[in-house]
C-alpha cells in the first residue's frame, strides 16, 4: 500500500482546549450553592446547561481551528 502524502496528525495546540469543559465541571466551589435560584431551580440545574454550552463551543472552535489541512 501507499504511503499518504501528509500523514495525520492530531498534534495541534488548539486540542489543549478540550481540556477546559472536562476540568471547569470538577471545580465544585463554583456551583455547590442552592442558591441564587431562577425559574425556581437551583443554580447547579443552571450550572449544567452552561457546562453542555462550554463543551460545545469548545469542541466546535477546535474542529473548525484544526480540520485545516485534512483530507478526507
């Protein structure tokens, strides 16, 4: 078989940010309140949906940064 032109790679610096909606989640201090309440529910439901929308905008802005180069 042929060697492809441009072997993969997933060294990219930009990866290191997929660190950050692994480890903000681990930080208890932040969301270990009852307190303030919204709608009703406690600031950690809150909390939550905001960890979802980190994860993904971290995950979308590494793609978009990396998949430069790539072939399918």
């Amino acid at each position: 078989m042929a060697e492809p032109e441009h072997p993969r790679t997933d060294r990219s610096p930009w990866n290191w940010l997929l660190v950050v909606p692994i480890v903000v989640p681990l930080l208890t201090p932040l969301y270990n309140f009852d307190e303030p309440r919204l709608g009703g529910f406690p600031l950690f439901y809150w909390l939550q949906f905001a960890f979802i929308l980190l994860g993904v905008t971290t995950t979308t802005v590494v793609y978009q940064m990396t998949k430069r180069g790539r072939r399918g």
